[in-house]
C-alpha cells in the first residue's frame, strides 16, 4: 500500500482534520485526537478498517474549450474538498450520501481528458457504490 492509499483510507476511516479554508486533510497515522473534537466513526468504518479499499477509475473526455476551473467547481457541489499531502496536484473530495459507503474522488485534468479514480470500502456493493460515484461527476461535468 503506498502512501496515496493509506492517506485515502484515513480519510474513508473518518480520521481527518477540517482545515481554515474548508477544506479536509488526513490526520497522520501517529497523531491522537481530543476527544472534545472527536468527528465519530463515518458509515463503512469496519469494511474499511477489516476487508480494505477497493477502487474504480475512468477517463472522461472534456470538450474543447474546457477549463480547470469547472472540474474544481464540479468537484465542490460533490462533496467536501479534500487536499492530498501525498498528491497536492490531484482534485480530491469526499462524497458521504445517506444510503451508500462514504467515496473519496481523485481527478487529474490533462486538458482534453480527465482521469478519475473513486474510493471506497470493499465489499458487496463496493463496485457500485464507485460507478455511481463517478457517473454522478461525469454528469456534473458535462453539465458545466
């Protein structure tokens, strides 16, 4: 597991810190929590935590014309802004809904295509939670 994925999966853990400006930031492996700023335990903890991550990617091509700007604001109505310390160039947000394994997005934009990877717990309904996840940004995109 390299460093990208266990900061992800920190992340899916529930272990993150909201920082000044909105956005999330993993809380280091080492680092203990106060418990008055205890956030709880998120949906899917123990998938996480006992069978793993499971990923999804895709690319999604972008019109001519496309700029950076509109993936940032897509991403934004999605869920939560996440920055990466292990990848600072990559979009990342966290998707919790309701109903389903909270999903952390990554999306890189190369200018003419955009290469997206969703995470989330293994299990049962892992590979659907990630296409839903990644169509709902595909249909975000093209909507802008």
């Amino acid at each position: 597991m390299d460093d990208r994925m266990k900061e992800i999966r920190q992340l899916l853990l529930g272990r993150f810190v909201h920082g000044e400006d909105g956005c999330l930031t993993a809380r280091p492996t080492g680092q203990r929590i106060d418990i008055c700023a205890m956030q709880g335990v998120s949906a899917g903890w123990g998938a996480v935590h006992f069978l793993g991550v499971a990923h999804r990617n895709r690319l999604i091509e972008m019109p001519a014309g496309t700029k950076a700007e509109q993936l940032e604001e897509a991403m934004r109505a999605l869920g939560r802004p996440v920055h990466l310390e292990t990848s600072p160039t990559l979009s990342a947000c966290l998707m919790q809904r309701l109903t389903a394994l909270p999903v952390v997005l990554t999306a890189c934009w190369d200018g003419t295509e955009v290469d997206v990877i969703a995470y989330t717990a293994r299990g049962l309904t892992s590979q659907m939670t990630c296409h839903r996840a990644l169509r709902a940004l595909e249909k975000a995109l093209r909507q802008e």
